[in-house]
C-alpha cells in the first residue's frame, strides 16, 4: 500500500498531539508516514520535504507544531499537496499562538487548519480528501460515521 498521507511535526513533544491522527488513519487502512520536520531547528528537511513530497505520491500533508507554528504554512509555500494543519497546545498561551500562526496564511498559500489540539479531526479530513477519489476508503468512512451516530445516546446519564 503506497504512503499517501504525510504526518509531520515540529517537536518529538507533538506526538502526543499527533498521533490520533496515525491512529484514525490505521483504523481507516490508510496508508501514512510519520516525520519530525521542524521549521526552525531543521529547515534544510522541511525544504526537501515539501521539494519530493509530489514525486513521492503523497497527497495530503498533516502538519501540526506550537508556538510560533510556522511549519504547517512553510510547508504549504513549498509544496501544492494539500496541508492540513493542526495547532498543538502550548503551556504558556494554551495553543491560541500555534492557531493564530497557522491561520492567518497570505492569500495564494491556505493551510485547511483545525481546532487547538485537533489531531483525529486532521486525520479524518487527510481521509475524507482521499476518499473523494477512493470508493473503498468512502464506505469505511461512511462505516465509521454511522457507527459514531449510532454511539450517541439520545440521553444523559450520571454513570
Ligand atoms: C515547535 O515548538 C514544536 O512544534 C513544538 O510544539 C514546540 C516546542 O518544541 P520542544 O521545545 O518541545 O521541542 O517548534
């Protein structure tokens, strides 16, 4: 199975951030790789990266990273395959600095970005995106939505 989803981040401290979306992807039987690709401390990777990332066959790319969250809009400046970006939580500003950093992408140059700490939620839009084109992976999804609606209770309860 060819790796079609690239999960890249800027810290080893991301993972736990992350790695729902490795996970969503594994239970969908998609096809990813996982990367720390920092824009600050590793640039000269982010640039090769996103330079092979096409001929590579990837087609979507999750990014996610704190702070100063320049990862996910660099890589999205390098490469035309589509960036989900995901804002890590940070301590100091509780992920409103990584969101705002991946938001506010010049015109020519969007990042889809996701809510503070929305890892799974990146990993199910890299699926939704393939399965436009991937009747398979579709019905696993449309499997997997209808057994989340199935799984909501129409109440409360205190247990
Ligand atoms: C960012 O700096 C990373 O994406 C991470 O969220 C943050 C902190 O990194 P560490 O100092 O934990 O390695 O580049």
């Amino acid at each position: 199975m060819s790796v079609k989803v690239g999960i890249i981040m800027g810290s080893q401290s991301d993972w736990p951030t992350m790695k729902p979306a490795a996970e969503i992807l594994d239970e969908l039987g998609v096809a990813y790789e996982t990367r720390i690709v920092s824009a600050h401390r590793t640039p000269d990777r982010l640039w090769d990266y996103g330079k092979t990332a096409v001929d590579r066959g990837l087609q979507v790319i999750i990014a996610g990273a704190g702070g100063a969250a320049h990862l996910p809009g660099m890589m999205a400046s390098k490469t035309r395959i589509p960036v989900v970006g995901v804002p890590v939580e940070t301590r100091a500003l509780k992920g409103v600095d990584s969101l705002y950093s991946i938001l506010q992408m010049p015109r020519g140059y969007p990042v889809a970005t996701m809510a503070i700490g929305g890892g799974m939620n990146a990993g199910l839009m890299a699926a939704q995106m393939l399965a436009t084109t991937d009747a398979t992976l579709a019905k696993r999804l449309d499997a997997w939505r209808e057994a989340l609606t199935a799984s909501i209770p129409e109440e409360p309860s205190d247990d």
